[in-house]
C-alpha cells in the first residue's frame, strides 16, 4: 500500500495528469466522469503496481493469469474505463450493474450514481471479487455490492437496471442481459463480431438494443457459460498457415484443399493510409462485406513459401468458396504512408483479388471517415422481415444487423 505523503502527493499528480490527457484526447467529456476519475485513488487497488503504471493512461493493470500465461483479470486502463463511463450516461440515482469486477470502476460508477443510485458489480471469479471488496471498504465505497455470480444470469435480484456496464469480452449477449435492462435503458459492452472487439453503446428500443457509440477496444475475454473460442484450422496444403474463425468455419473448407498450389494473383488498390491513421473501420468493413472473414498467422518454420502476407502473426482474409485472398500493404517511408493490396488464390484467384480490391476502394472512397456500421441488436428469434440491415450476423442468443450509412 502506499502510505507516504510524498507518495500520495505524486498519486494525486498522477491522477490529475491522466484525466487531463483524456480531457485534452476528447475521451472524458461530462463533468461526472471527470470529477469522479480524479477523486478515486484506483491506485490503490494495485498496491503492487508502480505508480507509474497504475496512472499509465493507456495501459491496463494486469491482476491474474492462468497456467498459460493468459489473462484473466485485470485493472483497464484509464482511458478504456474513461470511453465506456462516457457510453454508460450514468445519472446520480440510477441502478447500476457491473458485470466483470476490478474495484476501481465500480468506484466510479458510485461517484456518479451518487448516494441515492446502487451500484452492484459481480464476477465469476472468487479473486478479483476478493479485491475489489477490500479496495472499496478502503477507500469509503461499502454500499456497492460485490457478488461472485456467472455473468450469463446477471444479477435479477437488484434489476431492472438503468445500465449495465460489461467490463470483460463478450462474443454474444445473452437474455438476462436484455431481460434486466429498463426499456431505454444503456448496455455498454466489449462485443465480438467477426473477431473485432468494439466497446459499444447501446440503448433498449422495446424489443431490441441500439447501437448509439462504438469505440476499437481490448478486454480480458469472458469466462463462464458466455466464454466463446475462436474456431481455428490450417489450412489445407500447407500446414503453417492457421486461419482463425469467430463466427464458425466455412461450409465447406474442403474446398480450399490444394487452394496454395493455384498461381497467385496480386492486384493493388490505390487506397493509402497515413502511418498511425486508424483502419479499424476497414476491418469492420470488410468483415461486414466478404462472404466469409477470418484472420490468419503463419509459422515460419512450417509455411511452404507459397505464401508472402505483411505481417506474420495478423492478416485479414477473405474466403469465398475455393477462392482464398488476404489483404497485403507496401510501405511508402518518402511519403509516410502505406498502400492496401490483396493477393488472392484459386479457381478465380484474379477475379476474386479485383473484388476484394473493390471493397476496400469503396471504403477507401465513402467509409473510412466515418464512425462505423449501424448496428442492432435482436433475439434469436426475430424473424428476418422484422430486421432491417444490409448484413445479418447470427450467434447463439441474438440476430446482429450491420447497415453502413450511404457513403
């Protein structure tokens, strides 16, 4: 713990300098969150942490790991807690639901409630909720109430809620979330589509939920009956290429078999990004626009050679059939930026390149300014006249429609 004045002296400053960075970036932008980020000591809930990384802006606080290294509990970094606070709207007297528990959020979400709202934040894990009780009675926050709970029920004993707040992955949203939620109420979630994390804000519109904000994002994935694993499989001919599936492997991967052995076909599109200009609406776009989407990584030890993508461990990928292509950039260092191309392979490698390349011209021309895609929620059951959208998505208990605004 940290005790000395000097110290708590540096950990105000601290404070003081992440939340006026994240005002300065347009990432806090109400009162509340502000006076409610400067207040809460969250350093405190990682003792052992330096102070340094405690107030890092952008950097999370890692509190638990599996045997396999993996993350399983962490402190978000100021600003992802700043981003969803922001989604969330939470008013002085609202009922508020935290699912996925680390302490200082639910500190926050207290302040901003305020002495007549009700905070309750659960987590599947005994350790993380251990923490965050002891971090709360610490620092004069005992009315939230901190339960050990699989967040795939959520907590019906306090809802309905005017905001549920989901600090950990989700790769669907399960009915209780939904059930437990007032109509116009928020639902602020890390959601996966096609493998692409967005935060999202969303609001309850009677029978479905809203997209009002989306925002690129990282979380530690859920756990639980909501836990969701990538499908993954190498692909066929060459055993150092793994593709990896969010959404379930194609019809019929067979296919693709011998896909490598095909001439592969390069076209370039003419479309360029700055160096450190975000895309990560192009990755929307064409997991929205190709028939099926995936990522791949290679072994360079077991690749053959036949295959030549930018990046080793991270490319995007489209599949269509027997048909196979993913996305390549060529570095301009004179001009500082970088040019998208496609290579592709296959029965109709060339025509197939030319239609990726299609896509990303038509993001390149009417979609990379703008926020991202329209998105709505629906149950499993929503039939499909009842949806409008360009592109419906289907998991395990909701229907997702993605519209991206005329270009």
């Amino acid at each position: 713990m940290t005790d000395a004045p000097a110290d708590l002296d540096k950990a105000t400053q601290l404070r003081n300098k992440v939340v006026d960075q994240l005002k300065e970036r347009g990432t806090i932008v109400t009162s509340g969150v502000e006076a409610a980020m400067r207040k809460v000591p969250r350093h405190l809930a990682v003792p052992e942490a330096e102070l340094d990384d405690a107030y890092s802006a952008y950097k999370a606080v890692v509190t638990q790991e599996d045997e396999h290294g993996n993350h399983t509990s962490s402190v978000s970094a100021p600003q992802i807690q700043a981003m969803q606070l922001e989604q969330a709207g939470v008013q002085p007297g609202d009922n508020v639901l935290e699912i996925g528990t680390n302490g200082p959020n639910a500190a926050y979400l207290a302040e901003l409630t305020g002495p007549s709202g009700q905070v309750t934040s659960l987590d599947i894990d005994p350790e993380p909720v251990g923490r965050a009780k002891r971090f709360l009675a610490e620092t004069g926050y005992p009315r939230v109430n901190v339960v050990v709970e699989d967040a795939e029920d959520g907590f019906p004993k306090h809802a309905p809620y005017d905001a549920i707040v989901v600090t950990v992955g989700a790769w669907d949203i399960p009915p209780a979330w939904f059930d437990q939620l007032k109509d116009d109420g928020r639902l602020v979630v890390p959601l996966r589509i096609n493998g692409l994390t967005r935060t999202y804000g969303l609001v309850r519109q009677g029978n479905h939920l809203v997209a009002t904000s989306a925002h690129v994002c990282g979380f530690v994935a859920a756990q639980g009956a909501g836990s969701h694993v990538q499908q993954v499989m190498e692909l066929p001919g060459d055993e150092g290429v793994t593709l990896h599936f969010d959404e379930g492997l194609p019809a019929d991967p067979s296919l693709l078999d011998g896909v490598l052995s095909t001439p592969r076909a390069e076209t370039w599109t003419g479309v360029t990004v700055a160096n450190q200009e975000p895309i990560g609406t192009l990755q929307m776009y064409l997991a929205t626009h190709v028939p099926t989407y995936c990522s791949m990584s290679i072994n360079p030890e077991l690749a053959t050679g036949a295959i030549g993508p930018t990046n080793l461990g991270f490319s995007m990928v489209a599949i269509d059939g027997p048909n196979f292509g993913y996305i390549v950039v060529r570095r301009n260092p004179q001009k500082m930026n970088a040019e998208f191309g496609v290579h592709a392979y296959g029965p109709d490698g060339v025509g197939f390149a030319e239609r990726l390349a299609d896509t990303i011209r038509a993001w390149g021309n009417g979609f990379r300014k703008v926020p991202g895609p329209h998105l709505a929620i629906y149950p499993v059951g929503a039939p499909d006249d009842q949806i409008t959208g360009d592109r419906i998505i289907d998991k395990k208990h909701t229907r997702i429609s993605i519209s991206w605004p005329t270009a």
